[in-house]
C-alpha cells in the first residue's frame, strides 16, 4: 500500500507518520511474539491450545501436546516486571522461587490442588440421605428424557429401600466411611511432598455426593484467591459416573460464573485419568509383592484376583473407556510385579480381573468377583491375593465388600489363605505419584474441564448457553426459542383476527382442536368440562 501510495505521488506526511507508527506496532508485536516462544508459561494468561480430536483414550503419556508454550527453550526473562504479574499476597504463596521455576510456577502464584472424590457418610443416620445424592445424579441412574422429571423420586424410592442394609455395612466397619480421613491424610502428605519440592500449595477436597462437597471446595478457591489450579479425581481410570460426574459438577459450577472462573484468573487444569503413572504401578507393584512373599517359593499355588468396581455395561457401550482402562491399568501392574519377580530369579505369577458391586436389574461388567472366587475354589485354589484395583483409599467397599462379605464367599468356596493388598491411602510412593502428576500438570500446557469433558463423553444434545447472537451454538439456540415464540404469537394473533375456520370430522366445540387452544371457545369449553367433572365427583362422594 505505502508503494502505490508513493508512485501515485498522494503520500501526505499524515499518511507517512501512521505507517511509521503501524510499523513499530507491528515490530513491537513481532519482538513479543519471539520471545514468548521462549518464555515459560504465564498463569495468568489464557495459553493456545490446538484442535484436540480422541477416538480412542490413549495413556498420558501418549496425548498429544495441546500447545507450544512450554516447548523449546525458556529465556529467564520476567515480563510481569513490565506488564504487570500476579499479585503477592493470600492465603497461599510461593515463599521460594529458586526450587518452583522448573515446574512453570511463578514466585506469587498461589497453587491449589483439588481432590475431586466419592464422599461417604460418617454417621449411621446420615446414610440414606448420601444414597439419594448418589441416585440422584443422571450419570449414575440414567432416566430417558421423559421420566427425567422424576429423577428425585425414584433417587428416593431407591435410598429409602438400600438404606437399612447399607447401615449394617458400614456400622460393621466402624459406624462410618473413613473416606474422608484418608484424603485429608492423602492431601497433608501431598503438600508436604511439594514444599521438598519448592512449592507451597494447598489441598481441597471436593466429594461428590456428601460433606465436604465440590461445591464447598469451589468456594474455597475463589476465597483464597487460588490462581494455578491443579484439578486431581482419585480415581486412576476414568468413568462417566466417577470422574466425568465430578467433571461435569465442576463445569456447571464454573459456567455460572464465568468472570471469576475465568482461565485468565484461575489457570486449572485437570488430570482426567493415571491408570498408567509410572509412580501408580510402582506403588500397586509394591502393595501386591509384600502380599506375595510368603509365595516366593511356590508361586504356582497363588493367583492375584483384581476386583475393580463394576459400572452398567451400558455405559460401555455408550462410549465409557473404563473397561478398556481396567483391563490395561490391571496388565500393566502384572507386568511390573513380574518383571520385578523375574529380576530377584522367582517365577512369574498368574493373575485374573473381576467386577464388583453391581447393583440393579442391569447387566453389569462382567465377571463378577464373587462368581470368580466360587470357580476359583471349585478349580482347587486355596490361595488368592485380592488387589482392589479401582479404589486409593479404605472405605466400605474394601473394608466390608472385600474383607467381609468376598472372604466369606472364598471360604465357603474352599479357598482357605484369602489376603487382601490394602489401598493405596498414603503409601509414601502414591504419595510422590501424586506430586510428579501435580508438577507435570503445573509444567504442561492446560487442560481444562470442557475439553477433559470431551476426552471421553461426547454429548448429541445442546447445552445450555448465554445469550448472544450471531453465527455460533448460542445463536443457534437463541434463534430456535425466537422462532418458536414468533410462530405462536402469529398463531394467537390470526385467531384474535379471524378466529378458526370450521373443520369437518373431530373438533372442540365446533373448532379445530389446535385453533381452539388460542381462542375463548376452547378454554370456556375446557372450563364447563372441568366444572361438570367436579360436580359429578361431589355427587358421588355424597
């Protein structure tokens, strides 16, 4: 442009001095650019993120990088000095910056980590009203469209009639679940296992069908003024009822205020699943052959049994991974335990996987864990390790599913030595699992909630959205409900103009049934209906 402008002899000096203005702009921007390729991730700005497609989950290890901001070299150059950093200050603040750089956190970031749980009641008569939390989330009893209304109900029906036995199960292991004791621990322990590491954090847990609930943790952030966020389900392998229920609690929360969940504030970044953490394997690896050293002689008489917690089959079928993530998550453990056997010279142990828990008339994941012990002991075995696979802490379904009501079947099954690996709970090797998926999470570019939702739980139907118009989903929607009231406000208006023309056949007082529900002779017609029924009632209660 400045060159035709010049060889049309029309360049005026006002002209000149904006495009020499708009140069240095743009060579600003270019310097900015260059080095920001070079600079370590900022918390406080929003990072690009690449189009992001997942036919099948893939390992964490495997997923494709989701922007180039922590890639190539970083130049120790802060530009908060100029632009204008986080504030320092609040309730949680990096003290030492030397040891926190190389993990992408910033002296003044305030860095949280939200543990995302099942919750379970810690009192007996607080049992029934924590089963209607559970029934009454869509992701765990999934109602169609037309009985949705009636989810609080049904939640209702069911919590009353699994409570009495559900009491019994959990006075036998104490009155309660220690669920929450063993994250709080899991929490102190993980903490600790950061500030070694130079990070000072805070843990936040957030259960989702009972005290404390996400909802409580939610707050909690934005009153300490959390500004990295480090989102962690301790479940390894994802679910659409575990993870992706607590996923899609968050989104909601987050969507309904916007302002203050923004990612430019809040930088958060999900875990969506670690099944295949190296630190996960070593640990169960660990767990498993201390249980196996009164075997190291005879290994042919024992079998490993892992009992993960079984989910409709439906869900499969609907695209849940979480089969597929139990079968690899219990292989690849199989794999560490005996690769570690055959270095010490002992023989390599056989394994099997089953389901437990199910509940319903629905076909659920098979085989079943007590359908397994009964064959196992009907085959002649007599020992059996029983790893469960999909639980990090003791709670009912270990201390009483497990140990109680499983060994009873083992036994009865003529399997005499039955042993249990204990969960993971603080072991200290889960416990610096936790922190390596913490500072690989703070290093690595974000993953954020409405992507970790489309990882694995792609939706046909349209969300909610703001309002806002132009060519976008929340348009598209917007304009549906406008076309919908103009057509009825043209409906109302043509009968108030002309009324409805008589039909032959089928009519509401002499009208066409769709005309009449907009005009006065339908609704005094309904009406005289509705008053003859109440007088006929009232003569036949008489």
């Amino acid at each position: 442009a400045l060159w035709q402008l010049e060889r049309s002899g029309t360049t005026t000096h006002l002209a000149k001095g904006n495009i020499t203005m708009y140069a240095k702009c743009a060579a600003l921007l270019a310097c900015m650019a260059a080095t920001s390729a070079f600079q370590a991730p900022t918390p406080l700005v929003l990072r690009g993120r690449a189009p992001f497609s997942v036919q099948r989950p893939l390992p964490s290890t495997q997923r494709p990088q989701r922007s180039v901001a922590a890639v190539g070299p970083k130049m120790q150059i802060d530009l908060s000095k100029i632009f204008g950093g986080p504030k320092s200050g609040g309730a949680v603040t990096l003290g030492n910056n030397k040891g926190a750089l190389q993990y992408g956190v910033r002296e003044g970031d305030k860095v949280g980590i939200l543990f995302l749980n099942l919750g379970g009641p810690e009192k007996l008569d607080e049992v029934e009203d924590f089963l209607f939390n559970l029934f009454n989330d869509e992701d765990i009893i999934r109602l169609p469209n037309v009985l949705k209304p009636l989810q609080g109900y049904i939640a209702r029906g069911i919590a009353s009639r699994r409570a009495p036995n559900s009491r019994k199960n959990y006075e036998s292991i104490g009155g309660g679940s220690p669920i929450v004791k063993f994250t709080q621990e899991q929490g102190d322990n993980l903490t600790k296992e950061l500030k070694k590491k130079g990070i000072d954090s805070k843990v936040y847990i957030g259960m989702r069908y009972w005290y404390p609930f996400t909802e409580e943790a939610t707050d909690k952030i934005l009153e300490d003024g959390v500004n990295r966020l480090v989102i962690i389900p301790l479940y390894p392998q994802y679910s659409i009822s575990t993870t992706g229920s607590s996923i899609r609690l968050l989104n909601q929360i987050f969507n309904e205020d916007r302002i203050q969940w923004d990612p430019r504030k809040i930088d958060h970044t999900v875990v969506p699943d670690w099944y295949s953490h190296p630190g996960y394997l070593e640990c169960q690896a660990s767990l498993i052959g201390a249980q196996l050293e009164e075997f190291k002689n005879n290994p042919q008489d024992v079998k490993v049994m892992f009992s993960a917690h079984g989910v409709p089959e439906s869900y499969v079928a609907a695209g849940d991974p979480y089969k597929g993530q139990i079968e690899s998550c219990a292989d690849l453990i199989m794999k560490e335990v005996n690769k570690i056997r055959e270095n010490r010279g002992d023989k390599a142990v056989d394994w099997t996987l089953c389901f437990q828990s199910r509940v319903g008339p629905v076909k659920w994941l098979e085989p079943y864990t007590d359908t397994v012990l009964k064959e196992l002991g009907e085959a002649g075995l007599k020992n059996i390790v029983v790893v469960p696979l999909s639980f990090v802490s003791e709670h009912v379904e270990t201390l009483e599913e497990i140990d109680i009501e499983y060994r009873e079947v083992a036994v009865e099954a003529g399997i005499s030595n039955f042993k249990r690996c204990p969960a993971l709970n603080s072991d200290p090797i889960f416990i610096k699992c936790l922190a390596d998926m913490t500072t690989d999470a703070l290093r690595n570019p974000s993953l954020r909630i409405s992507e970790t939702l489309d990882l694995y739980q792609k939706s046909d139907e349209i969300p909610g959205y703001p309002w806002e118009f132009g060519v976008t989903k929340a348009a598209e929607q917007t304009n549906g409900r406008l076309a919908m009231v103009g057509i009825a406000s043209l409906a109302v208006a043509q009968v108030i103009k002309a009324g409805c023309p008589r039909i032959d056949g089928p009519a509401i007082s002499g009208k066409e049934p769709f005309c009449a529900a907009f005009s006065a002779d339908g609704w005094n017609w309904l009406f005289a209906a509705f008053q003859t029924t109440l007088h006929v009632n009232t003569l036949h209660i008489n």
